[in-house]
C-alpha cells in the first residue's frame, strides 16, 4: 500500500525488492548482500523492524539488521510491535538502539510507543507516523449474510487476525456467553506457529461454556472471504490486554465495523477521536451489554470519518515522504527509490529526488 501510495506522488519513484532472511545463516546474509546491490542507487531505503517472523530468530537479527543499516548507508526504519524492553539486558532493546545509532529516522506508530522507545539513544530521530487505515469496499450485509447461510437477525461479532494470547480471545468467548442464543463469534484467524496449543485452549472454553456450537474459528482466510464476514458481522472485538500498533484493528476500522476493544492507550485515542464506531470496556457483562446496544443503533459510516482522514494511506504516504526527503542531504542525487515490498520476506525502499536516465525504473 505504501510503496502504490508513495509512486504515485510527484517527483517519487519507487523500487521494491523482497529479501527472506528468516532462515538466518550464510544465506542470508547473502541476501542482505544483494539488496544492498540492487539499492545502490537509491537515496533513502524504507525498512521495517520487528521482532516477529521478519529477521532470523535469537541474536542473529542483531547481525542482520547491522548489516542491512550498515551495507543500505541511508535508512528510515519503521518499527511494528513495541513492547516494553529491558534496557541494556533485552535483545529487543539492543535492536531498537540500533535502529536508532544506524537509521537516519525511526518511524513508530502509536504515541504510547514512545514509553517503550524513551530509554532507547538519539531519540531526536524518532518520528510518529499512525499506521494506515485503508477503507474497504465489501458486499451488502444481506448479500454476505447469505453467502454465509446466517440469519437476518442473528447477532454475529468477529475478531480479525492471528489468535494469539494477547489478543485475549477468552474474553471474547465469555462475551458471547452473555449474549442471546442466536448470537455466533468467529475468530477469523489462525494461531501463530508458536501457540498452536492456543485454540485448543479456547475450544475447551467454549465447552465450558456451552458455546461450542455457536462459535467459529476459520483458520487462515482469503481477502474475498474475509471482505464476506466483515460486511456480515455486526460488531468487531478487539479485548486486548496489550497492543503496540494493530493491524487487525485497523482493518475493523477499515471495514466500518463498530469496534468493541479493552480500554487502552492505543484505543482511547481512536476513541476520543470516533466514540460511536469505537467502545471500549473490559468485563464480559459490559461487553456484552454494549453489542446489543450496538445491533439495535449501528453507527452510521461518518462516524468512522475522524479516523479514517487522519490515518488515510495518503496521508501516511505524505508523510513518509517528509521523513525521506528530510534525512536526504541536499543536493544529493540518486537514480533509484525504493519502498516497503509486498512480498513476503523484509522489504526495503527509498525516494529519488533527482531526475532518473532510466525511466523503466
């Protein structure tokens, strides 16, 4: 999204290139050694940090991403998924400082972030740049009901993305506990390989429950599957007990689904900024109470507005170019840029501000 956003803006262009390093070893780092080939000629490169499922595992990432900020010479890092890191003795820390030392800039995207990111050296390279919410075009709620053989007046709320500990699916089964018989929950997701062992956990709970027919989990699924239940849905669950940055919620939002989700940093400010289209409460009986309310008076679609203009991938692309052509010394030239890949593996990118020989660039 951000690299289609960034080329299409005067005077950008725009290169991608994928690199998989989540293997580690020799290979790797033979990888790193390419891109910094095919970038030689970019100005700035975008890159992404995170913990997870990106960079090699253990302290090899430290190796990797020293190398990629060092071999690139010219970086903007972003970073997804801060949570609080010991300094000095987490490995975690140890990656932002680097991205902090070796990056001309540091994007983060929530201002709670920056709790985490206090401790961490130069913090005068950090800037905040909210994560994009795109708008969604979906079907009818009739015609997706349909698709999906569920009731006109059946109550059905969703949660989207990986199921994962913190994003305390419990509650959101103990929730639909509280709700009339017709009421269904989906947990549009899969577990992350790391907690396979989770969905049998909330399979049992649901047992307990007495809600085992009521809910679905579907594993991973489709965009066209996804966009289905999302117009089908009536309310979105977010009961988190910790989020940095999410995408699944940003994704809700850009469903235009009213979005239930645990009071926290990150959602109080979206609240504040669209307190119809977002709730916030933290015991399954108000939770409940408050997704019936919201099945008998729906927030219309200009309730999401607030949220979607300030987080709008134009606007985000607006601002990644400031920071780009901010840590770019003046007068300097360069034939390439580059932006965050779509494909799987860790992207790089970069913007051009001179004129490019090479126009099929």
């Amino acid at each position: 999204m951000l690299a289609a956003r960034l080329a299409e803006r005067p005077g950008v262009r725009v290169v991608e290139h994928a690199v998989e390093i989540t293997a580690g070893g020799t290979a790797a780092l033979g990888q790193i050694v390419r891109a910094r080939r095919a970038l030689v000629g970019a100005d700035i490169t975008i890159v992404p940090y995170t913990p997870h499922r990106l960079w090699a595992d253990g302290k090899t990432h430290l190796v990797q991403l020293v190398l990629t900020e060092l071999l690139l010479r010219r970086t903007v890092t972003v970073l997804h998924d801060v949570y609080p890191s010991r300094p000095w003795r987490s490995r975690n820390w140890w990656a932002l400082t680097i991205c902090a030392l070796l990056s001309q800039a540091v994007v983060f995207h929530e201002q709670h972030e920056l709790t985490t990111l206090q401790s961490i050296p130069r913090r005068a390279r950090l800037c905040r740049v909210p994560l994009a919410v795109t708008p969604m075009a979906l079907p009818t709620r009739a015609s997706a009901r349909n698709q999906l053989d569920v009731g006109e007046s059946a109550t059905v709320v969703g949660m989207v993305g990986w199921l994962h500990p913190r994003k305390n699916c419990e509650r959101a089964i103990e929730v639909l506990a509280r709700l009339p018989q017709d009421a269904q929950l989906w947990l549009m997701g899969s577990t992350t390989p790391d907690n396979r062992y989770y969905r049998d956990r909330l399979e049992e709970l649901a047992a307990e429950r007495g809600v085992t027919d009521r809910l679905t989990v579907t594993g991973y699924i489709d965009d066209e599957e996804l966009s289905c239940r999302l117009a089908a849905i009536d309310v979105a669950l977010a009961p988190y007990t910790a989020i940095s940055a999410s995408a699944s919620l940003s994704t809700l939002i850009g469903a235009r689904r009213p979005v239930l989700a645990s009071d926290l940093a990150v959602t109080r400010e979206l609240h504040e900024q669209a307190p119809d289209a977002i709730l916030l409460a933290d015991e399954p009986a108000a939770m409940a109470a408050l997704v019936e309310a919201a099945v008998i008076d729906p927030p219309g679609e200009a309730a999401f507005a607030p949220i979607l203009d300030a987080r709008s991938p134009d606007a985000v692309a607006e601002s990644f170019e400031r920071i780009c052509r901010d840590a770019v010394p003046e007068g300097h030239r360069a034939r390439r840029c580059l932006t965050p890949g779509r494909r799987r593996g860790q992207s790089a990118g970069a913007l051009s501000r001179g004129e490019s020989r090479n126009h099929g660039e």
